[in-house]
C-alpha cells in the first residue's frame, strides 16, 4: 500500500474509534492522546486527530519523508487553504499515483490545449467556457484567461503544473523524467 493511502486509510477512521487508537497505536502519552481526542470532538470536521494518528503511523511505517509528502499530498487534494505552490517534489510524487498524470517534454503550453490532452474539457469550447465561468485553476491559482499559457518557470517543486476543474477534478502535468 502506498503511503498515501495507508495515510488516508488513517485519516478516514470514524470519530469514535479515533480516542481509542491514539491510546492503543502511538507512544504518545495518555494525556496527549485524550487533549487530542478532545479537541477533535470540539471541532470534528478538522478531523485533527485522525490526521495526527495518520501522521504517527505512516511515519512509522514508511519513514519520515514519505508521511510528510502523504500528508501534503492529501491538504492539496482535499483543503481548500492548501497552497500548492509551497507543496514538495515528495508530495507530487505522491499526487501523481493518486490522480490522473501526463508526463510532457514541455511544461509550457496553452491551458486550453492542456485540458483538452488531460480529458478535464472535452473540446476546446469546453475549455474556454469552464475558464470563462471561473471553474479552472493552475498550481492554485483561478485561470481566467482563454490564452493563458503556463510556463516552466512557474512550474511546481519538481516540474509540475497541476490542473483543477471545479473542486474535485484534478490532473497533473508532470516533467518527462
């Protein structure tokens, strides 16, 4: 299992089980485990105890590198504060198993021509509309230009572009290694 999803396996265990498995899987102390557990249940949706659990174990497990990427990898995919720009070549490594991928010669090109190749539009009216209505982005950022092009100097760690259609479409351009 990779480490992103052994990470989200943890991060989607239920409110109710999470007191307990912080007690029983980590060497942190009793007390530490329960101030945890209390301040998920003050504010649940956070879900911060299962995100400290999910940290512990894949660091545990699959090094400290590899739970640090499977976290960021995880707040570029499901936060909206995530800023991708700030985001690690590991956590892009990590991306790019959980989400659809083109590897390219060429990280500069024409956002509409690259949703196109990356099947987020299905033409390049779809494009253009999607940008027009405000629903693309690049690398975090809302495209709202029908020409803009993207180029290797704004490319993330590691020669990345990644693409977003509305809140949950993503796909990443990644560098030809």
């Amino acid at each position: 299992m990779s480490p992103y999803r052994f990470y989200q396996g943890w991060v989607a265990v239920e409110d109710n089980e999470v007191r307990k498995l912080l007690l029983q899987l980590t060497f942190r102390s009793v007390e530490e485990c329960h101030e945890l557990a209390d301040a998920h249940d003050i504010e649940p949706g956070e879900r911060l105890a299962q995100k400290f659990l999910a940290r512990e174990l894949t660091e545990l497990v699959h090094g400290a590198e590899a739970a640090a990427g499977a976290a960021e990898a995880s707040e570029l995919l499901f936060s909206r504060d995530a800023d991708p720009t700030k985001a690690s070549a590991v956590a892009f490594d990590h991306l790019a198993s959980e989400v659809p991928t083109t590897e390219v010669d060429d990280l500069s090109g024409s956002v509409v021509e690259a949703l196109v190749t990356s099947g987020l539009a299905r033409s390049k009216g779809d494009a253009r509309r999607a940008i027009l209505e405000g629903g693309i982005y690049l690398n975090g950022e809302r495209v709202s230009d029908v020409d803009h092009v993207y180029s290797p100097g704004a490319a993330l760690a590691g020669g990345h572009h990644l693409l977003r259609r509305g809140k949950k479409q993503y796909h990443l351009l990644r560098m030809r290694r």
